[in-house]
C-alpha cells in the first residue's frame, strides 16, 4: 500500500536519507527529523523537521505537527544514532551516558509518542533500525554494541506488548554501509603510553576501512520497503554482506570460547 505517512529519525543523511529518498520515490509521505535544521536550509529530498530524541518536547511538537496535517502516521522508523568506539576503562562516562541516551532511550520516547496514534488507527509499524554489531560484544565498541543489543531486546517486549492493537513492532539490523557515520561517531582518544594504544588504533582502522569499501545504504532502504509491504513483519531482520550475516550464524553455533577466539583473530588482537 502506497500513499503511507512515514516518519524516520536521523533523516539528514546517511541510511536515514537513502531510506526516505526511496520510500518517497515509491510514493510515500515521508517526514525526516534532524537536530539541527539550520544546518540544511536546501535540503529538499524530503521534509525535515527539528527534533532532537533525547527531548521528549520536541518530538511531541513534530509528531503534533504530522498528525495535524495528514490526520494519522504509519511507520515510525527509528534511526537516529551515535557511534562511539574507545577502551571501556577510557571512555568518558558521560560519552556512554550520551550514546545510550540517543541510541536506546531516544527510540523509547519516540516509541511512547507514536503509540497512541496508531491504537486510534489500530494500525502501525515501527521499526527500530539496531545493527548486526548489537547480537555481540566487539572489541572497542562495546558501548556502541550495548546499546543496540539494549534496543533488539527491548522491541522484542514491546512487539507483543502491542500485538493486540493492530501494531507490528520490529527491528532491522545492518552491517556496514557506505555513509558518513564516522564523522558524528564519538572516538575516545588513542592515548599515548595508554595499554591499549597500539589495539584500538589497529582496530578503529579497521572500522573505518570497513565502512570506506561498504555498499549503498539504498539496500536498506530496499529491505525497509519489503518489511513495510509484508503484512506480518519478523521479529527481526538483517541486511549487510554476506559475511557479517554469517558471522551471527556462528554465534550461534559455535562455543562462546570459539567464537571469541574468531573475532580475535579477525582483529589481530
């Protein structure tokens, strides 16, 4: 069914942007949110609006705002995000204080706004975009993986919390892809003489060549369409290369010890 009012956080660039760029493309009314709306005054892919998910306020006031002009919301696609990578001894608490803010406790109070609405409908989905770093604790980015893994569980509650209303509540968990989350992720500093010095430098390479040699985000937004056009959605959904995929098959299979002892070897540690 074409013609649904969507609403994705984070909509100002990077899979937020791909997903609303296709859904609009497909014929849907998409609302995008951005914390700063100043910072795009020629953004016209689709129509942003100033919100900021850590200030329950401020996601009234657009939701408010979407429900006035087009009398209901469909999908809510909870994206916005912050990455953070660092030893856990050295990053700043307030660092991981913020990162579970924006990443877990954002996505509730979206989740808690959007809900009335869709009882009234007695239709809706929400999506929570998490990510495959979530089904697993990765070295220097344990935060990061904390907070997502926080947000796959707690769908999975609410999914059945709301089952009788004529909700589907669900999550989509991407690899990497091809975008600028590098330049908003927090990095605790490589410190000089720090024990750890020589591993979380190797490794931040690494994420971040990972992310430089990923595929279009477009194929996310693919995959966002198919879960709206599926009329009972999954508790949860992958999409990334093959390989990371796989690599929560092994979770899954192999003894804890060995699986570790993988993700050591894959990060020279």
């Amino acid at each position: 069914m074409k013609h649904k009012v969507v609403l994705i956080t984070g909509g100002s660039s990077g899979i937020g942007k791909a997903i609303g760029f296709y859904l609009r493309s497909q014929g849907f009314t998409v609302y995008g949110t951005t914390r700063n709306l100043g910072n795009y005054p020629d953004f016209d892919v689709f129509e942003l609006l100033q919100l900021d998910v850590r200030v329950p306020e401020s996601i009234k006031e657009a939701i408010d705002l979407i429900i006035s002009r087009e009398g209901r919301l469909d999908v809510l696609i909870n994206n916005a995000g912050v990455g953070i990578t660092g030893p856990i001894e050295e990053t700043p608490h307030e660092e991981i204080l913020n990162s579970f803010d924006i990443n877990f406790n954002g996505p509730l109070h979206m989740i808690k706004a959007v809900l009335p609405q869709m009882r009234r409908q007695k239709s809706g989905l929400i999506i929570n975009i998490t990510s495959i770093a979530g089904y697993m604790g990765l070295p220097f980015r344990g935060v990061y993986s904390a907070s997502k893994g926080a947000m796959s569980l707690v769908t999975e509650a609410i999914r059945m919390e709301t089952k009788g209303f004529g909700i589907h509540v669900t999550t989509l968990a991407p690899g990497d892809f091809a975008t600028n989350i590098a330049a908003g992720r927090y990095h605790a500093p490589i410190v000089k003489s720090s024990p750890y010095e020589n591993a979380y430098a190797k490794t931040l390479q690494m994420i971040n060549d990972d992310v430089d040699n990923a595929k279009d985000p477009i194929i996310v937004a693919e995959k966002v369409l198919e879960i709206i056009n599926t009329d009972r959605p999954k508790v949860h959904y992958k999409v990334g290369a093959f390989m990371q995929k796989f690599s929560l098959v092994l979770k899954y299979l192999l003894p804890d010890k060995v699986y570790e002892k993988l993700l050591l070897k894959h990060y020279k540690l």
